[in-house]
C-alpha cells in the first residue's frame, strides 16, 4: 500500500468545487480509518508547458479511496519541493517525506 494517487484539476481559479468535494470525502474516511497518521492530501501549482499554470492533487497511498472517489490515477510519490497540505495533519509530511521533512 505504498502508491500514491494524482489528479490534475486544470485550472486553478475553476477547481473550488473539486477540492470541497475532495475535503469531504477524505472527512467521511477519517471517521472510518483507524490510523489517520498517514492520510494527508498535497497539492501544487505546476506547469505543463501552457501559460497557465494547473492544479495538481497528490494524494498519499492512505488516502487511495478518496483518490478512487476522484477517479485519480496512480503516479510515483511526488517531490515533497513545493507541496501544500489540502487536508490531513500537518505531521503526516515526517512520516510521507521522511528525508524532505520540513
């Protein structure tokens, strides 16, 4: 259970609805999980060669039905340079990126 999940939501200004939906669902997973240590869910402004930049969402291998909800696909674990947390717990970043920790 070490894969991580991604989804590109396009353009920042326009994925408001997206990520309330993606808070909720990883909420109504917390309440199921025993461990929620390693549930966090990054995000990134990243570019992929147009002039706008896009949204994307990393979703760590704890939070895989959240990620299945989205209809994200699987990727590798993402550079931990630049995330933001979207939700989980600020300490999740120790135990996801161990060498990166900040």
């Amino acid at each position: 259970m070490n894969t991580w999940f991604s989804s590109n939501l396009g353009d920042p200004m326009l994925a408001e609805e997206s990520l309330k939906q993606i808070k909720q669902l990883f909420l109504l997973e917390c309440k199921k999980a025993k461990n929620t240590q390693e549930m966090a869910i990054y995000f990134r402004h990243e570019s992929t060669g147009d002039v706008h930049c896009e949204l994307i969402v990393y979703f760590s291998p704890a939070t895989k039905h959240v990620a299945q909800a989205m209809n994200a696909m699987p990727c590798q674990t993402p550079s931990a340079n630049g995330l933001g947390l979207l939700v989980g717990r600020q300490e999740s970043r120790y135990l996801l990126f161990p060498d990166k920790a900040q």
